[in-house]
C-alpha cells in the first residue's frame, strides 16, 4: 500500500469509494461524499491532509480527510483538526489501510504544525490510534451525540491541555 496526497484525478474514485464505504453503515447519513466534494472548495481544506491509499496496481482503495476546525470557548477559539471521512473500499476493509491512513495523516498534521485532532466515531476502532473522549479534554459538540462517539488525540505531547470549549465546524458540515 502507497499512501500519498489526493490528486484532482483521483476525485472521481475517491467520491465513489466513500459512497461504497458508507453505503451499509447504519450511523450514516450516506452523505459523506458529497461533504468531501463541499470540503475541498473551503477556506478549511488542506491539500496536504487529503490523501489516499493506493494498491500495488496503483488503484485507489482508500482516502482520508483532515480539515481546519476550531474549539471556541468564549472569546478564545483554538485551532484543531477534524478527522472527517476515512473511506476504505469494501473488499480492502479489515487489512489495516484505514489505519495507515489515520497514522499517515497524523504524521504530516504534526509536520504542518497541528497540535489535535477530533473526530466523530466507532469507540472500540479510534482508541486503538490514541483517541479518547473529547469529554477527558472538556471538549464537547455543538449537538448531541453519545459521549464515547466525541474522541480527540492530542498530535503533541500537551496539544490540548488547557483547551476546553466547543467544537465549531466550516459551513460545509452543515452544522449551526
């Protein structure tokens, strides 16, 4: 497996194994490509942190997306990551490739200088990568969800201590 930055060619491929990924999942709004589309035409895409997994015949089998989002506490608003989709294509699930990408994606988050990353998720697959509930944090979200569904992992040592507050996403999420 190759993991590297997605490409505008790969816009095609990336938007159907995302509908593919999500297409049985049951806490889905089966929405998620069309975010990812909304996504990379936002002030909060990262070009770097939209990246793909590529088999050895060099076929997309996965993607991942990192976007700017901020925890506004007050006055104080602290910049963070969302971890918003990752997508593995059906018959390449359950081989570690969403995994790759989720460490790959940290590593180059780290290297641009982000400090966390929150995510909304399965709480038995993301802790196996650091995650823990945004509730150890004070973070929380601006609608309800099941508290061990809020995780964050902190990219460096202390990237959330001292930041309390609510998460607020882009417009592209769709969240007021």
């Amino acid at each position: 497996m190759k993991i590297r930055q997605e490409e505008e060619k790969d816009h095609e491929k990336v938007f159907q194994i995302i509908e593919e990924a999500f297409r049985n999942m049951e806490h889905s709004d089966h929405h998620e490509q069309f975010l990812v589309e909304k996504l990379r035409t936002s002030k909060a895409f990262i070009p770097e942190l939209s990246l793909v997994a590529e088999d050895n015949d060099g076929d997309v089998a996965g993607h991942i997306l990192f976007t700017k989002i901020t925890i506004e506490d007050g006055s104080e608003s602290f910049g963070s990551l969302a971890l918003a989709p990752v997508s593995v294509k059906p018959e390449f699930q359950n081989k570690g490739i969403g995994g790759q990408l989720i460490l790959h994606g940290h590593q180059i988050a780290r290297e641009l200088g982000y400090q966390s990353v929150i995510l909304l998720g399965h709480e038995k697959y993301y802790p196996k990568f650091g995650y823990e509930k945004t509730s150890n944090f004070g973070i929380s979200f601006p609608f309800e969800i099941p508290e061990e569904n809020g995780m964050a992992i902190e990219l460096v040592k202390d990237g959330l201590k001292n930041i309390r507050g609510v998460v607020k996403y882009p417009k592209e999420f769709g969240i007021d």
